[in-house]
C-alpha cells in the first residue's frame, strides 16, 4: 500500500480525506449509504420562465414543533405562475429568493425531540401558503400536516390541499351555498372546478357548470345538472336565478351578470378585482384561501372512501420545474403534478 500512495505527510493527509469519504458512502456493515442533498425550485426576482432554477440549499433541521418532510410529489397550480410573474406582488409581497409551490405529499423524514403527532416515514400532506413546497426536504409546522390514508396515492393527495380548500371555501365558506340553490361554477374543468361541480352537488345545489365542449360528459359525471360551452355566448341566455357565481376562468362576465339573481353573492378565486368587472347588490369577494386542516382531513378521507374523485393530468420530472409552471394557463383538465422525490 505505501509503495503505492507514497509516505509523505501531504500524500497521507489526501488519502485520510479519501478513507473518509469512503466511510461516509459506507457504512460499517458494507451498506452503501446515499448522499443526501437539497434541491429547491427557486426564483431570485418577478418574471418568466427564465427566472426559475432548481438550485442547492441547505437541508432543515427539525426544532420546536416543526418537521422534515421528504417531498415526494407537489401539485402545480396557476398560482405559482401568478406568485412567480408578480401578478399577486400587491397582496403577496414575497422576500426573495423564492421557492414555488404551495402544495406538496412526502413522507416525514425527521422530528424534533418530543414530538409525537409524527413519526419518520408516516405519509403526510399539507400546504405552505404561496410557496415554498418545491423543494426535495422542507420544514413545516406538525399542526400544517394531514397524514394520508391508505389508498390516496402520492400524486392524488399532492393535489388536493389547493383545489380541495379553494372549491370548499369558495362554495360554503364565502359563497354560503345551501341545498336547494342554483351555483353556477365557471372555468368548471380545472381542478378546483371539478371539486367545486361534486361539493356542490353532495349538498344537494343544483349545479350548472362552464367549461369546454369536451369536458362536457366529464362534468356530467361529477354531478353537472348542465354544462354550457363558454365559447358560444349564446347558451348563457337559458340560465337565470343564479344565487352564487364560483368564478375560476376570469372573463366573460358579461355573459354571467344577466343570469344572476339581484342578490346573487360572487366569489372569485382567479380576479383580485372581480369587485370592478361585475355588479351585484352583494359585493363580490376575491377567495383567498387559508389553510384548515379539519377540513383537508375530511376531504381527503373522502376520497379515499371513493366519495370524491380528483383526476390527475401531466406528471413533469423535476428538472422541468420552470417549464410545468409556466404551463399552468388554465384550461387544462386534471391536476399537473411535479414529481420531486421517490416514495421509497
């Protein structure tokens, strides 16, 4: 051996560092061991699809009430390209660097000395506001998480914090539906319409939703009384006594005000200004949607009950990070996932 790597102290001091590195990658026992690393989608300031990187940061250390969570897959929304242009910067205002994503599943990788509402490796799922979900380990506080049950897959239950919340808040929380009252649910395709389009008809509203020709049938299914194709304007003129406009597309409110009742409430979860584009003697409201764990915890059993049903769509591999998000337009019918870790 020392014929081979030589003897002099500078020689002996590199291969020390070697043998080390090599006990790392091992362990005593001969099992390799992987390095770990911290990989985040990020943005440094406001624009396109140039500005997002997927760059190293540090892993977190689990402390107090906050855990590690390994993402293994996180929903993506058109929020993140809103939070990532700067659309949402006057209500949103963001500290750069930014990481994207406001949805995730993973399992839990570490606990704080402790605490015991978790344990490493239970299957958990939650949201983190605006951003930061995009990242292979994160931090989150234990009382933000709802453990998965068995049955939901990986990819499902990453989708379903933001759309699941938005079409609940947006149907009984701000828009006060009740059984019995017409919802008109526009842009109904998406992920938080379809939601919208099964919640609302668990309660017993009539529902009547938007969306294009093809995903008529689908709506259909989910429980639509009628669906009309917001392309031809037309087909709005047979809609009248609306008591609550869920607006999810953003345009075409000219063809909306004519079929709501004078008291008729609006709620849009896509226009800040949905106040200034349609009259109603009930001022509309912009959703902005809070976490509520009690009521992900609910929606997620039923959808491991089979009682609710969100489809998925593109699953992008996490180097396509910047290109998934800015593909978010709407009008895309499924859920679009980023796959960011594996579950084992």
């Amino acid at each position: 051996m020392w014929s081979i790597f030589g003897t002099t102290c500078a020689n002996l001091a590199i291969y020390q560092t070697i043998f080390k590195t090599i006990i790392v990658a091992f362990n005593l026992t001969g099992e390799q061991k992987m390095t770990i690393s911290n990989q985040a989608v990020r943005f440094h300031q406001y624009g396109n699809q140039q500005v997002v990187k997927i760059e190293d940061v540090a892993i977190p250390e689990a402390t107090g009430s906050q855990v590690v969570v390994r993402v293994i897959s996180a929903g993506i929304n058109p929020v993140d390209m809103k939070v990532r242009s700067g659309f949402l910067s006057e209500f949103f205002p963001l500290k750069f660097p930014v990481t994207s994503g406001s949805e995730f599943m993973g399992v839990v990788d570490s606990v704080p000395a402790g605490l015991t509402t978790f344990q490493i490796g239970d299957r958990v799922m939650g949201l983190t506001g605006n951003h930061g979900a995009f990242a292979q380990f994160i931090l989150v506080e234990s009382a933000q998480l709802v453990r998965v049950p068995a049955g939901v897959t990986d990819e499902t239950a990453s989708a379903l914090p933001v759309s699941g919340t938005t079409a609940w808040q947006g149907l009984f929380e701000q828009g006060q539906l009740k059984a019995g009252q017409r919802v008109l649910i526009h842009g109904a395709a998406g992920g938080v319409g379809a939601l919208a389009v099964q919640l609302a008809h668990q309660a017993g509203a009539e529902v009547i939703a938007t969306a294009s020709a093809k995903n008529h049938d689908y709506l259909s299914h989910l429980g639509a009384n009628k669906v009309i194709d917001y392309h031809h304007p037309q087909e709005f003129a047979s809609i009248k006594n609306v008591d609550l406009l869920l607006d999810l597309a953003g345009a075409g409110y000219e063809n909306l005000s004519p079929t709501l009742k004078p008291l008729a409430r609006v709620v849009s979860a896509v226009r800040p200004d949905i106040a200034a584009l349609i009259s109603t003697a009930s001022e509309p409201v912009f959703l902005q949607m809070h976490p509520d764990n009690a009521l992900l915890e609910t929606l997620v059993q039923q959808l491991a009950d089979g009682l609710l049903m969100l489809k998925i769509g593109k699953i992008y591999a996490f180097a396509r990070a910047a290109e998934a998000i800015e593909q978010q337009h709407g009008g895309v019918t499924g859920r679009a996932i980023l796959k960011i870790g594996n579950a084992n």
